[in-house]
C-alpha cells in the first residue's frame, strides 16, 4: 500500500486536483491520501493557510471576520464548480461552521487547520474516498507537544478499517479534549509520515512542485544535479541545513518503520524524482549534497586554565538554559569555548546572554561575531576515506575564502564549515565545483 501526500501548489486549484486525481488514480496502491491546503497558483498569489492565519489576527483587531473568510470560501467555491462536485459537499453549512469556530478559538490553530480540511473534503468527493478528519488520528498533548506513540495506536485502528480510499488533511490534529493543534508550518509532510507508519506503508510517496532533492540549492548554483538516492540521515543532515523540500520532522514516524520516502513531481509525474531509503547506501558519490544557512552567531570565550575548571561547561550551557535559547555548535580549545547561535534563537536577548555569561565563568574575554553563515557538505561516501576535508578545504582557500569554524562529527557524515555571511554563495560554489560538479 502507498501513502500519497500532495502539497500546496498540487492542491491549489481545481485543475491541479485533477492532476492528482489522475496519479492517485493511475496506481491501484495508492488508497491512502493526505493533503496539504491549496498554496500559491502564481508567484504572488497567497497560500490559504497565510489567509486563514491573516483573518483569525486581523479579526483580533476587530476587523468583521465574514469579510476576512469571503475570499478564502470563494477559492473553495471555485475549486469545487472546477471539480464538478458543488451538490457533494454541503459548503456554506461548513463555512458558517468555521467562522463561529475561528471566532470562538483562542489560539489561530482552528483557523490554520482549516485549509487543510476543506481541501481533503473537496478531493474525497472527487474521488468518491472516504474523509477521515486528522482530528480523530492525530492527537497532540493539552501543551501542544505531538503525541507520536498514541498517535499510532489509534491512527491504526481508525485506518485499517478501510482499505478502499480515504483522504486525511494534513498539517492538523487534537487534543484528547477536541482541541485542535497544528504542527509547525509545512507540516502535512509529518502528517504524511504518521499515516504511512500507521499503516504500514510500503513506500511514502511525497508529491510537490519539484523533482526531488537537488544536490545544492538552485538559488545559489546555477543548475544544479538531482539526488537520485538519500539514506534518511543524509537527509536530515541536509533538510536541517536548509535544503526544504520536506518538514524536517517528516522523518522520523517513516524512520521508525523502514518505510522509504519517494519525493515526487505532480506536474512530472513520469519523473523518478528522489528517494529517501533507510540504512547506508552503498554508492560512489563522495558527497551527496551541499545545503547551508545564513543567520549565526558565534560567542567566543576564553579563560585560562578553562581545562582545569570542572563543570565549566555545565555553568555556560545553564545560562543558554535559562534563556532558553538553543545553539548550533560548541567547538572548543584548551583555553577557549565558542557558541555558534542562529540569530533567531537570540532575539533581543543578546544583552542577557553576554550578562549571564560573565556571571557565571567570568571569561577574560568575549567576542561577538554576527553575520555567519553555515554550509553542510553531506554524505556517508567520505566515511573511511582520507582526504575529503583536505579537498573541501583547499577548494575554500583557492577562492579566497576564510573558514571561521570547523565541525566533524566521528559519524563522519558530514563537514560543516562558518563562513562570514558575504562568502556564502562563493563558498558553496566552490564546493559544489570540487566535488559535484
Ligand atoms: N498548509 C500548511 C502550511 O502552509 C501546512 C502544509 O502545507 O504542509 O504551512
């Protein structure tokens, strides 16, 4: 059996979900459906989900909610007259339901959820599948945090029930209380993910705009060459990293089951697009893939005889604590500890991060460096074999430009290198050059 999960732009208008229909169509194995809201039909249009998030704020400020939801309704109106379904689904009665639902959420999840739901209800019709509403499979704790283990018990039952076609929305569940709870946004892919586990899938098919995983970004590298084969830590290393195809968290419910994910062209279908596969593979590509990010910080901190000082770590790491800030990286030397930091984590709180630090190691010297950018050269090829940093390295120094920090894992799955922010095209150029290209 397959799980088919369609995004935004396959889900966007009434004749993209007659794309999708044909694929689902096209493959006997393809019963199970999970679906995103309909996202952008042309470079400025707007996502519905953005839609959706803008009236439950806009409302919050007083602006008529009615007014706000009429042009997200009219798009569901429009896609269900495309489909030739409008006498299936009951639209008004559930639109009427929505606006008294947003108007009484105190959170904007119940909004975000919607774009989702409508959409699954609209390709269920067409396709004469059932809908299975994400809130009966998906259940997330009264805080938020996703439930998985739970999750997979009752999604099984719930879904093993039919075999002959169901369309769940993505993106959404609830609370044992009814709640509904979102993941964060691109989060129909993690949906996609629960579904094939539940039910055992044997493969995850992910259907987008693109033909799968590219080996750097094509922003940044002119034409870039395709990763035909991803081992799941290749692609977490890689989707951590910034290259967003899928969710990062998508990996882990197919993980736990060995279930391979296939990212799939809906506008090219015929495209093998990008498998993700479980174990190491065995191939002859040194590197797999390039991805990176702009936005850092490092925090340099020296203090003689740090070595020495027992629990020294533990007291610089309760400052980050208790400011609840995350980092990136802690390379260090004998007398010398530096944090790399995403901007994003420090806020406006720089301030009490450098005031918590000297408080708790009274450093002899600090120094804040801003505007770094992090690149990730991936792939289980370099394992075992010499000469991959040297080669990285080099390529580097030959265009010029300063490594500011160095990080290998022992898994030896990957180099990650801080540049300064203005070298990062140029870097990852360069790498791509030595050994992609
Ligand atoms: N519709 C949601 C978003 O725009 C979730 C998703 O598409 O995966 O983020």
């Amino acid at each position: 059996m397959k799980v088919c999960k369609f995004g935004g732009s396959s889900m966007a208008s009434g004749e993209t979900v007659k794309r999708v229909a044909e694929i689902i169509r096209s493959d006997e194995e393809r019963k199970y459906i999970v679906v995103s809201a309909p996202g952008k039909r042309f470079k400025e249009d707007i996502k519905i989900t953005d839609s959706l998030l803008n009236a439950y704020r806009e409302s919050r400020k007083g602006t008529p909610l009615a007014g706000l939801l009429q042009p997200i309704f009219d798009r569901f109106v429009g896609i269900a007259a495309d489909l030739g379904i409008s006498d299936k689904v009951d639209l008004p009665a559930i639109f009427h339901e929505i606006e008294e639902g947003i108007a009484a959420s105190p959170i904007p999840d119940y909004a975000a959820a919607q774009g989702e739901r409508l959409s699954a209800m609209l390709l269920a019709a067409y396709l004469g599948y059932e809908f299975v509403d994400a809130r009966e499979i998906v259940r997330f704790a009264e805080d938020g945090q996703f439930n998985a283990e739970y999750t997979n018990d009752i999604a099984r039952k719930r879904l093993s029930a039919n075999t002959s076609g169901v369309v769940i929305p993505g993106f959404y569940g609830s609370t044992s209380s009814g709640m509904i709870r979102t993941f964060s946004r691109g989060g129909s892919d993690v949906s996609g993910a629960i579904v094939a586990r539940a039910i055992k899938a044997d493969i995850y098919e992910n259907w987008t705009d693109v033909n799968g995983f590219l080996t750097a970004d094509p922003r940044i590298v002119d034409n870039p060459k395709p990763i035909p084969e991803l081992s799941y830590r290749e692609l977490r290393e890689l989707s951590y990293m910034g290259a967003n195809v899928l969710h990062p968290e998508s990996i882990f419910p197919v993980r736990k089951a060995n279930i391979p994910i296939n990212i799939k062209n809906t506008f090219e279908p015929a495209n093998p697009g990008t498998m993700i596969l479980p174990g190491v593979l065995q191939h002859d590509r040194l590197i797999t893939g390039i991805a990176g990010k702009k936005g850092f910080v490092s925090v340099l901190i020296e203090k003689s005889m740090m070595n020495n000082e027992i629990g020294f770590t533990r007291k610089l790491l309760s400052v980050l604590e208790n400011l609840n800030m995350s980092f990136e990286h802690l390379p260090s030397g004998i007398d010398t500890m530096t944090l790399i930091i995403a901007d994003t984590e420090i806020g406006g709180k720089m301030q009490d991060l450098v005031g918590g630090i000297r408080e708790a190691v009274s450093p002899d010297r600090l120094e804040i460096q801003s505007d770094l950018a992090l690149i990730a050269t991936v792939g289980h090829g370099m394992a075992y074999k010499p000469g991959t940093a040297s080669r990285l390295f080099t390529a580097l120094s030959r265009v010029g430009v300063n490594i500011k920090m160095i990080d290998q894992g022992s898994s030896e799955l990957n180099i990650i290198v801080a540049v300064s922010g203005e070298d990062y095209e140029k870097a990852i150029n360069a790498i791509y050059e030595e050994f992609i290209n």
